[in-house]
C-alpha cells in the first residue's frame, strides 16, 4: 500500500501561537493552523507574523498542517 501524498499550500503567517503554531492564510482563501517541521526546529528557523511560508497538509485533515518552507 502507497504512502499518502501530502498537498502542499504557500500562504501567510496570520498569528503565532503557543509551542510552534502558527495560524496561516492560505493563498486559495481559507485559513489553517501549522507547526514548524523537526528540521525547521532543529536548525532554529524563526517565523514571525506577515512572514510567506509553505504548507503540507495531508488530504484527511485539511484543518492543520507542517510548515516545510520559509520564504525570505
């Protein structure tokens, strides 16, 4: 049985939360919650609010998602 694929988003940091969430509006017009990906929290990846990110979500659960990417 094949792993699922993940559908990646890039969209806007809105908010930053407790223990590396983060809420983000995604480019299509809907709004999710991400977490910081272990290598961005391993090499200490900041993200601030208004900062362009990337997004993986699974397509079970749209609702949260990993941030993979922060663009400069």
């Amino acid at each position: 049985m094949a792993k699922e694929e993940k559908i990646e988003f890039e969209g806007e940091v809105i908010e930053a939360l407790s223990n590396g969430k983060y809420r983000i509006a995604l480019d299509n017009g809907h709004e999710t919650q991400g977490y910081t990906a272990g290598k961005m929290r391993r090499y200490r990846i900041r993200i601030l609010p208004g900062d362009r990110v990337k997004i993986e979500l699974s397509p079970y659960d749209l609702a949260r998602g990993r941030i993979v990417f922060r663009f400069r």
